[in-house]
C-alpha cells in the first residue's frame, strides 16, 4: 500500500488526515486493505454505505440503469427522478423534492429558498456544535468556529442558539429571523441528541412566529436512527428537510423536501444541479431506500442499537475514561473524558480491524450499515471491553 500512500501525498491536495490504510474490496459488512485484512466496517463511510458494501441491491440497480441512461439534463422530464421523487414524499412529511449531489448542496439550497420565503427575513438560527457542510453558506450554519477559522468573513445572516436551550433561542430571535436550522441528532458535534421536549417546544413557537423549521437529515435520514426520518420520533411535521449520505447507499446525491407552501418559492431559474437526481443515480437511491422501507431495516435498525448500546455500557462502566452512550437506532456515540483517549481508542480499533470514528472533542461514533447483524455488534463490544 506504501506506493498508494506515496501517490496520493504527491498529486493530490492534502486536505484530508488520513489514516495509513487503502481498501481494494468491500463485501457486506466488511473492507479489506490490499493486503487481505479484513476490517469490520462500523462507520459505513460516514453513515453512507446503509446497505453495506458491494450489496446486490445497489449492483443489479448500476447494472441495470447504466445499460438504459447515466445522464440526461434537468431541461428535460426525467422518470427515475420523478419515481425516486414521489418514494421520497410519500414517506415523509413533505410534498415536492429537489435533488442535487451533496449534503452540503442540499443545504445550500435550504438557506436559498428559506430566504425566498418570506424577503423581509433574511436571518438564520442554527445549533452550536451543528455541521451542516464546508460549503460557504453551509459553513456559516456550523456553529463551530474551528471550521469558519480562515474563510471569514462569513456570508451574513447567521446567528447560533445552545443546543437544546430553548430560552437561549427565544433570545436570538427578532424580527428578521427566516427559518431554524437544527440537526436532531448533532454527528460532527459529538452524538448529541434533541430532547423531545425542547424540539416540541421549538417546533410550536416557530410555527407560532412564522419561521420556518428546517431539519438536517443528512446524517439520520433513511433508517439509520429507528425511524425512516429522525423527526417522526418527535411527532413534528419540518417545513423542509435536507437529506444525503444513506440516499445513495454509497453513491453521491443530495435531496431537499419541502412543503408546498415553501417549494413553491423556487421558480424558475432560482435554483439548479447539473447532475442532481440524474437517471444513474435516482435510480440506484429509489432502489436503496425502497430496500430499507420494504425488508424494515429502520425498524431493525431501532433494536439493533438498543442492543449495541446495553452491551456498551455494561462492558464499559468500569472503564475510568467512560463518561456515557447517546445515539438513537445505530448512530451512537461513546463519551470519554479525554479527547486523546478517544483518538486512542478509533487508533486501537484500526489496528484491530474495526472501523470506528471520532465525532466532537471528546467522543467516537458507531454507525455501522444498517443490514449489521448482532455477531458484528457482539464483536465490536469485545473491543470495548478489552481496551485498556
């Protein structure tokens, strides 16, 4: 693997800190590196591969669509869009879809149409510790400086509220306050999860003030909390939602949903995507998240990390490092006390063949794909238990 780690410090931009390993296969659950080690895979890309790697699902859909047609422009009706359009909808809150390539892009065109809205609101409220994208717009949505750090000055408009504090939102609100944007479950910022009780309230003021209520789904969307969309736990309908990541099941898109009374602001040539929801991909994300509705994994999904976490904090609880376990379904984060400890801990993993990350300062998170079954799980805790 050394000439791949060679040619990628010598031609590529070196924005990325990457760890010294390079898969060559991918099958189920597992990667192997070019030297055959096998790696139990619980990051799934970062919350992406929701069937795992190689699936037959995700292999007959390319096979099949790519004989038919890749790439036609949105100048023109596209089916596949259209039918990954209409599985989207029905299964959610909303009435119209965009598609684009990126969480990130998916966001961007959130911030877009929330502005369209209403043209006297212009303001934004996102969470600290929230990550919505690295691109500009999206960027100044992340309520953590350290990604803002060396792009200021950042666009306008966006003001940051504690997560989970809802008196220190009221306080942020005035007049020009367009929409909220909140991830349910907060990824980059550590597994943090809403309480119930403040999204409901969150939710009924916004809806009393006339702001919009925007929820990130990038990172929980399609089955990976115990629901299809995180938001049906807190029993809200969102004005708009911005999804990415398991929509492709390892292939690159983006999505808006939204209410009617919101989608109707974009008109023409208010936004656009040259690939997005291209027939290749709309095809292979229909196929992906029809497989997770129609065999349940969301459903399975809420058992299996119910089980992963019991497990955890029964092996952990005698761990001194060991603060406690957030997450819902299987996206779950450990706490420690020491953020060198948790890069010690996603370090020893490696070497032991499990793939795990860290999420915020301090935590490591464990989303495997959703088709995990509890041997993996079992394997995975045995680490847990082990390390010192």
């Amino acid at each position: 693997m050394e000439d791949i780690f060679l040619k990628t410090k010598e031609y590529i931009i070196e924005n990325y800190k990457r760890f010294e390993v390079a898969f060559q296969k991918g099958e189920g659950v597992y990667l192997y590196d070019f030297n055959g080690k096998p790696y139990l895979d619980f990051l799934a890309g970062i919350a992406v591969n929701v069937l795992g790697h190689s699936h037959e699902v995700v292999v007959n859909a390319l096979k099949e669509q790519v004989k038919k047609l890749i790439h036609v422009s949105n100048l023109y009706y596209i089916k596949e869009q259209a039918d990954l359009a209409e599985l989207l909808i029905k299964n959610s809150c909303c009435d119209k879809a965009f598609f684009c390539n990126s969480g990130a892009e998916a966001n961007e065109a959130a911030i877009k149409l929330v502005r369209l809205f209403d043209k006297d609101r212009y303001k934004i409220i996102s969470m600290e510790n929230s990550f919505h994208g690295r691109t500009l717009a999206a960027l100044a949505a992340t309520g953590q400086t350290k990604y803002q750090k060396g792009f200021e000055p950042m666009p306008d408009g966006f003001v940051y509220a504690k997560f989970n504090d809802f008196n220190d939102f009221v306080n942020k609100v005035d007049s020009r306050v367009a929409a909220v944007f909140i991830e349910l479950i907060q990824g980059e910022g550590g597994i943090n999860v809403a309480d119930r009780g403040y999204v409901e309230r969150l939710f009924n003021y916004c809806k009393e003030n006339n702001i919009l209520f925007v929820v990130d789904e990038i990172q929980t969307g399609i089955g990976r909390t115990g629901k299809i969309f995180a938001y049906e736990h807190y029993g809200i309908e969102p004005d708009v939602i911005t999804l990415a990541k398991g929509l492709g099941g390892g292939l690159p898109i983006g999505a808006l949903l939204a209410k009617d009374y919101v989608a109707s602001k974009f008109g023409y040539g208010t936004h656009g995507s040259t690939f997005g929801g291209n027939p290749l991909i709309s095809y292979v994300s229909k196929e992906v998240v029809s497989f997770v509705i129609k065999e349940g994994l969301y459903k399975k999904a809420e058992e299996l990390g119910n089980y992963m976490i019991e497990r955890l904090k029964s092996v952990l609880k005698d761990n001194k490092q060991f603060e406690y376990i957030s997450g819902m379904g299987l996206m779950v984060g450990v706490h420690f006390r020491e953020s060198s400890y948790a890069d010690y801990v996603v370090r020893k993993a490696l070497d032991k063949g499990i793939l795990i990350g860290k999420a915020g300062d301090r935590s490591v998170r464990l989303e495997p794909p959703l088709i995990v079954q509890k041997e993996h799980i079992d394997a995975v805790v045995d680490f847990f238990w082990k390390i010192k």
